[in-house]
C-alpha cells in the first residue's frame, strides 16, 4: 500500500506560495490558541460539573444522538434512491437535500417554523389533530439539528454506495435474493464504513448546531438550551463560562476528526 505521507519536494522553497500558506495556518490556529491560552484550567474540573453545564451537556448529547438515529432512518434509504434508482428530476432531489448544507442557519430555522409550527403548513395540522406541538420544545431540538445535519450523512452514504461494487449485489439477485435482502445482507456490509463516517458527521453537526435550534425551539435552560445556546448566554454573563463550554465542543470536533483522518487521507 502506498504510503500517503508522501517525502516533501527537494529544492528552494517557493516563498510565494509558503508565506500565505503560513498566513493561513496561523489565522486558523490564532483563534484555537487564544482559547486554550485563556481557558481558566485552574477551575476547568469545577466548572464542567456545574449543574447548568451538565445539563446543556446532557441535553445536547440526548438530542444530537436522537437526531442521527432519524438521520440514519431517514439518510440511508434516501442516500440508496439517489444513488441506485433513475427518475426524473433526480438532479433537483439531490440539489435539495443539499440545500441546508448553504442555508443560514437561521433562515432553516424561519422554514422550520413556517412549516412546522403551530400555524406552519404541516404544524397546524400536527397540533389540531394529535396535538403535538413541536417549536420551543426538546423535539423542536432534534428536528431543528436532524435538518441541518441530514445532509452529511446522505452526501457521505451515497458517496459509499457509487463505490460500491455492484457485482456482489447482481450475484446476490442472480441467486434468487429480493432488493430488500439484498440492501440488508449486502449492500449495508458494503458501505458501513461510509455510514459510521456520515453518522458521525452527522452526530457533531447536530451537536454543533445553533441558529436552526434557537429560532425555531428558543433558549430555554433545561428543556431546549444545548451547549452553543448555553456558550451563547454565558459570553453575556460569564464568559470562563463560555470558554469552557466552547473546550468541550472544541475537544469534541477534534476527536470526529482524528477518528475521521484516515478515511479522509486514504480516500482516493
């Protein structure tokens, strides 16, 4: 197997192409160093068990997980139909599932609420007739990250199933084996690693979320208030509060990308 880190070229450096990559680097590192330098690590271990930071973490981690477990219910089958299934319009179906991947944050919010509120197209019915009602909730929490976060894992899932090897699947119909016991037996073995790496992407979308979450479930401590709403009201009032919220996140989005490098690397 080739090796990726590849022997750096021999010669005179190019300065014109080394001072801005160093420029670059700092401005994307500047930001990290200034919050681990100004981290209160004195007191880190007695403000993570905080009651108010525990329960942004608790929720947080409840809601994104709940909003990947939809993703993947929702994602894979989704990711399949893009990737195996010819139809019209195709292109457009894929267009829009990308589309919160662009959309401010904020604006998916304002769609959420118009579509899913208490007098939203589907909300008004929701409430009128179940009555569940989903905005300023903990379920408009998972709706709200599973939006913003869906796209990756589709997006990751049918990048998997393109590079599937189609020959197993055909030989598992020649053999008599339906479309369904074929995806379940085949084609999920197949393409798990491209669904662990997109739940995983999903997972810390979702837990990263926040102006999707705050205009269409609010800022509620307890019931709606994840860790960037929580990092949000503390930089108000106590900011070492938000620094430590924010390390958490920080430590959270550099593990996703360590367990993340190697498929990245090795990907062709």
């Amino acid at each position: 197997m080739a090796d990726t880190d590849r022997a750096p070229v021999a010669g005179r450096l190019p300065w014109v192409l080394v001072l801005p990559a160093a420029l670059g680097l700092a401005f994307l590192v500047l930001p990290l160093a200034g919050l681990l330098i100004r981290a209160p690590w004195s007191t880190l271990g007695e403000r993570l068990t905080e009651p108010q930071v525990l329960e942004a973490l608790r929720l947080s981690l409840v809601t994104a997980t709940v909003a990947t477990l939809i993703c993947l219910l929702l994602g894979v089958p989704l990711a399949w139909c893009l990737a195996r299934l010819s139809f019209p319009g195709r292109r457009v179906v894929r267009a829009l599932v990308t589309v919160p991947l662009v959309l401010p944050p904020v604006v998916g919010g304002v769609a959420l609420l118009l579509a899913l509120g208490r007098r939203g197209l589907v909300g008004q019915w929701l409430d009128s007739t179940f009555g569940i009602t989903l905005p300023f909730t903990t379920a408009g929490v998972v709706v709200a990250e599973a939006f913003v976060a869906m796209p990756f894992l589709v997006i990751s899932v049918e990048g998997a199933l393109r590079a599937a090897d189609l020959r197993f699947e055909e030989a598992a119909a020649t053999l008599g084996a339906s479309r369904w016991v074929v995806f379940r037996r085949v084609t999920l073995p197949l393409i798990a690693p491209g669904i662990v790496a997109g739940a995983v992407l999903c997972w810390a979308r979702a837990l990263g979320e926040f102006g999707a979450t705050i205009t269409f479930a609010g800022n509620f401590p307890g019931q709606t208030q994840t860790m960037p709403l929580a990092v949000y009201l503390a930089l108000e009032t106590e900011p070492e509060a938000a620094i430590v919220l924010s390390l958490v996140l920080l430590a959270v989005s550099v593990i996703i990308l360590a367990s993340l490098r190697d498929r990245w690397v090795n990907s062709p």
